[in-house]
C-alpha cells in the first residue's frame, strides 16, 4: 500500500496567515492527490483533485501544488471558518490511502 | 443538489452483523462509483471499497476483506455495506462517498454524513 505522510501534526495560526500543509507518498502518484477538509463532529469536506483542482464552490484561497511523491496545501487569508482538520489521499492506485491529517488549530 | 444519507449504524456485539444504507439523490446515481469510508474515534480515515456504476468492479480493503460486501440498487438510487463478522475495531463513523465516474474513477467528492457503528460487548 502507498503510505501517505503529512507535515506538520499539527499548525497554529492566526486569522489573516498563509499556511502550508505538506504531503508526501511513499511512491510516486503522478498527480492523483487530493485534500479534504474536516471540523469536529462533521463529515469531511472534498476540496482538491487531481492535486490542484478545485471541487465545485471550493474557494479559491485553497489551492495544490506538487507531482509525484510531494505535495503541498496551500491556505491563504485564514478566516476562522478554516480552521479544522486537512487529509490528503492518493487515489493512484488500490487501496486508495489517506494521511494522518493535519490539524489547523487558532493561535 | 447532491445527498447522500446513511443510515442502519448502532451498537452490536463482537461477532455480529449489521447492514448499512445511503440514500442517493440529486445526480444520475447509476452514473457514479461510490463508496464506504469509515473513521475510528479520534482517528484518521480509512477507505473500505469500492463499487462501480454496473456492480462490476468491487475492490476492497484487506482489513475488511470476506467480511463486508458492498453492493448497490441503481433502481433505487441506494448503496449498502454488509458488514458480518464485526470485530472491536470496526468500530467508527461510516461514511458513503460519491466517487466520480468512469473517466473519473478515484475522485470523491461528495460525503454522506455518517453513521456510528459501535462493536462492544
């Protein structure tokens, strides 16, 4: 299985930052990544694909960057709505495989 | 729009069996692969399979493999996961996802809201 890692754990971050969440597949993926948003309690959020594709209604504050094993999240103007947890995923090849998450807490 | 909703998820004893539902509306529910995502409390998520359109293509998990069987009615816009054999660590939030069409297979980009699926004694 390809084995998703991401950096940091965990973030803190004030309202109006930029921040960047790393992830990094074990193998390469192509460009077959996408991120996920989740806060407490809620089903997750889908709002990446194809590393840098946005989902229907996604802002465009979000975006990805990356190819083969390295990928990054990029949050910009944090709003404390943004706050939550961010899973990235590979849907390379089977099983499809998600990282630890990454948990954006408020500073 | 698109929802999904689940439903069938309680507590049940080690050894037992549940089946869980998700109700699809919104889109040509034929027209999409969907599939169960689960997440353990506190913990990461975890995929669980997959099905196609036809019911022809039904890729599973190891950790779930010969225990849970997925299967779907196009006619009446429904996806469900037998799950039999459950054991304590089966126990979490069960999520259906919309998974995209053939052309693009592996992308989910819609979520159920989840069910709890307790295994205890």
């Amino acid at each position: 299985d390809i084995q998703m890692t991401q950096s940091p754990s965990s973030l803190s971050a004030s309202v109006g930052d930029r921040v960047t969440i790393t992830c990094r597949a074990s193998q390469g993926i192509g460009n077959y990544l996408a991120w996920f948003q989740q806060k407490p309690g809620k089903a997750p959020k889908s709002l990446i694909y194809g590393t840098s594709s946005l989902q229907s209604g996604v802002p465009s504050k979000f975006s990805g960057s990356g190819s083969g094993t390295d990928f990054t999240l990029t949050i910009s103007s944090l709003q404390p709505e943004d706050f939550a947890t961010y899973y990235c995923q590979q849907y390379n090849s089977y099983p499809p495989t998600f990282g630890q998450g990454t948990k954006l807490e408020i500073k | 729009q698109v929802q999904l909703v689940e439903s069938g998820g309680g507590l049940v004893r080690p050894g037992g069996s549940l089946r869980l539902s998700c109700a699809a509306s919104g889109f040509t529910f034929s027209d999409y692969y969907m599939s169960w995502i689960r997440q353990a409390p506190e913990k990461g998520l975890e995929w669980l399979s997959y099905i196609s359109g036809s019911s022809g293509h039904t890729p599973y998990a190891d950790s779930v493999k010969g225990r849970f069987t997925i299967s779907r009615d196009n006619a009446k816009n429904s996806l469900f996961l037998q799950m039999n054999s459950l054991r304590d660590e089966d126990t979490a939030v069960y999520y259906c996802a919309r998974v995209g069409t053939a052309a693009a297979a592996g992308i989910i980009d819609y979520w159920g809201q989840g069910t709890l699926v307790t295994v205890s004694a």
